[in-house]
C-alpha cells in the first residue's frame, strides 16, 4: 500500500497494462474500412502504394485513383493469402482471422493453409509508427507516468491519478479507451492490476475492448487458473520442463515450495517462479527506459546469394544501414557497436561486430563498418536474413562528435 495525503486512507498500487487490439490490423481497417468483419492478415512486406495504384488504374482504367479513394476499392481487389508464395511471417492478423488459428508470427504459407480466403496487405510501419505517438500521447495527457513497451503496448501507473482508483481503476481505464478511441478510431484492452505482472495477464481477459480489473484477493480465483504460459518471463522451454514435472498451471506452480524451484530451475529463476506464481511483482513504471542498441532486419522472401544477388543484397543492406541511422538520429542517440546478424537457409545465424573509436548515428559509416564485419562470415552460402545493428549507445551531447571522411558505398557483397 501507498500513503496517500495525511487523513486519507492509504493508496492502493494500481498498475495498468494497455494493448492495442489487433494494432498493425486495426491501422489498415482505418485506411480499408470495407474491410471491417473479415479475415485479414498483416505482413509478408513493407508497402508499396506506387505498385497498389499501378494495379488499381490498370484494373479499373476508367478512373484515376487517389488516395482518397481506398474506402472504395473493390474487397475482390485485395490479394488473397491464398496465392501467398514465400517465406513471410504474419505480423498481426484481425480477429475474424485468428478464429481460424493464424496468429502473430506464424509463417504465411502455414497461415494460408488455416485461412486461405483472408486478405493479406502489407505493412505500413510509417502509419503505424504515426498513430503509435498519437496513442500514447492521449495517455500522457491523462496519466502522465506511463511505460513504452513498444509500438502498442504501455505500462500505466493509475496509482495517484484521478479516478485511478475508482471501481478498482475501471472509471481512468474507460476514460482512457473512450479518448484513444477519439484520437485514433482504434480500441484498445486494459488489465488493472496491484503490479505489472498481473495486469499484463488481465489485458488478454477481455480483447477485444475489454477491461479488467484484478484485484489482490483474486489470485486465486482468477490467476491460477491459467496455464503458466501466460507468466511473461515463462518461455516454451521452461513451460515444457514445468510440465515435465507435472506443474501446468500458475495455480499448480504456487504450490511448490520455493527450494524446490531454486533446486530444479535455479537459484535466480527458481526464486522468481515461486515470487510471481503468488502474484507478487514490486517493478516500477518507468518514464524512461535507456536502449541498449537499435537493429533492423529482413527476411527475403527466397534465399540470396551474394554472388548471384549482389545488386539486391546491396541495395538492401544500405536501406538497412540508413533505417538504422534514421531510428538513432529520430531518438538522439549515436553508437561505436557495429555489426551484422545473418540466417542462412539452414536457419543457422552468425552475427558479427566490431567497436570502432569513436560515436556515430552515420548511414554511411555504418555502412561502412558493418560491411567490414560481412568481410567475416561466409557470403558464399544462401542467406534467408540479414541485419544491422548498433550499440554501445549514448545521448547525443553526452559524446563529442569524431568527423569522418566520406566513405566509397560502392562494393560491400
């Protein structure tokens, strides 16, 4: 518990966990609204809008497409994922979709096998990204401690916020919904919960547009019950070992004495199991979270060789160098870590990097020096994936700038 203002009951912690229903989905029903209500799927490659217009005046000659004309676009227009050939993975996929298994990060050519009639469209990060600030921004307004867990998903701290604690927090949570939906056109679900690991799990319990509350003497009821999957830190293999000793549920796992765990899976995990399966959590919200480095990558949708794909790889990996220089530059930040992570056809992956001496968020001394780790993996093999990263981060100001001579961009694979 939490003291509240001298005379007043004490403050009771309460911690939400908002997620964006069906987000990357949800953006394109916003853009395609004859879409609402049918299986769509999201992924298989960034979009290209020159290529769709191609596509639409050749189909429809008599009249120039604009972007004001997508609502109108013909449903037996858009591409089935029927005719999907390639290697993609779904990013998210509406829920008229999941009803028939597909799900996020499931390969597209399995997908197409479960949902053949659905629609796949491409994503569109720029929009994603763009309505992402716009959410979370409508948060700040009203609750200003919030966590960013990535591109649709938030911690909040409702703790000391109006209405926060009201109906165990449900009044602030609709009061949040209704604005985002103003704001966005898009729902959203919240758990409210005594601390993160709780809430996190109560925002699966009513999606889509759902609110849950969760409050400590609920435990029981509502949390055991649950496969220990849904504990965010229990992966498939620590669930399958879990499971080989008969432990299936958080309820099952709470059972077990704390020297047991620490004995079967470890001193640190083993303590964290017992901590979590009792629902106890003292993590903070916290405002500001320091990156340890900023990546991209791609996986092609076939094999490439650099002997054969030099041109594309090339002009690939450039593109990867300056999404990598935009994300440090767009966040204030610059790195001397820099390296390149490759999967080939076996799905084997090598990364390699080297630190150079000084700092830098510059597409083409990225590039430079990533191409030098290239130089140090086999570029005779089939490549599925490829991808740049950059560490060792600082603020840009808390460095001094080190000048570089232009680079030659001309030969990398």
């Amino acid at each position: 518990m939490l003291t509240g203002v001298t005379g007043s009951p004490p403050l009771l912690r309460r911690i939400a966990h908002l997620d964006m229903d069906a987000f990357f989905a949800s953006v394109e029903l916003l853009r395609y609204p004859q879409l609402k209500g049918l299986p769509v799927v999201i992924g298989g490659g960034r979009r290209r809008e020159d290529d769709m217009f191609a596509r639409l005046r050749e189909a429809y000659p008599e009249r120039e497409w604009t972007g004001d004309d997508l609502s109108r676009i013909p449903v037996e227009f858009f591409p089935r994922l029927e005719t999907y050939v390639g290697r993609g993975v779904a990013t998210t996929a509406t829920y008229a979709a999941r009803q028939f298994g597909v799900g996020s990060a499931m390969g597209l050519m399995k997908a197409a096998k479960l949902c053949p009639q659905a629609i796949l469209l491409p994503v569109d990060f720029d929009e994603v990204r763009r309505i992402s600030r716009l959410f979370k921004s409508t948060i700040r307004e009203i609750a200003p401690v919030m966590e960013d867990r990535g591109v649709d998903e938030v911690y909040i701290d409702f703790t000391d916020v109006p209405g926060g604690q009201r109906e165990g927090g449900r009044v602030l949570a609709r009061l949040i919904q209704k604005s985002i939906f103003q704001a966005t056109g898009l729902t959203c679900s919240l758990g409210v919960a005594p601390n993160k690991l709780i809430a996190k799990m109560a925002s699966e319990f009513k999606k889509p547009n759902g609110i849950s509350v969760v409050h400590t003497e609920d435990l029981e009821a509502l949390i055991w019950p649950l496969p220990c999957r849904k504990i965010n830190g229990v992966g498939p293999k620590a669930d399958a070992k879990l499971q080989g000793h008969g432990i299936h549920t958080i309820g099952e796992l709470a059972q077990r004495e704390r020297a047991w765990l620490v004995e079967h899976f470890g001193k640190s995990y083993g303590a964290w199991l017992h901590e979590v399966a009792w629902g106890r959590d003292e993590r903070p919200v916290q405002t500001e979270s320091e990156p340890v480095s900023m990546s991209r990558e791609t996986t092609f949708d076939r094999d490439l060789l650099a002997s054969r794909d030099r041109t594309e790889l090339g002009a690939i990996f450039t593109r990867l160098c300056e999404q990598v220089a935009d994300d440090l530059q767009r966040k204030g930040y610059v790195g001397k870590t820099i390296g390149v992570k490759l999967r080939y056809d076996n799905f084997q992956i090598v990364t390699r990097d080297s630190t150079i001496d000084h700092f830098t968020s510059d597409a083409a001394s990225i590039r430079r020096h990533a191409g030098l780790c290239l130089k140090r993996v086999d570029l005779t093999r089939r490549i599925r994936l490829l991808g740049v990263r950059v560490g060792s981060l600082a603020k840009v100001g808390e460095v001094p700038p080190a000048p570089e001579p232009a680079p030659d961009l001309a030969q990398l694979f």
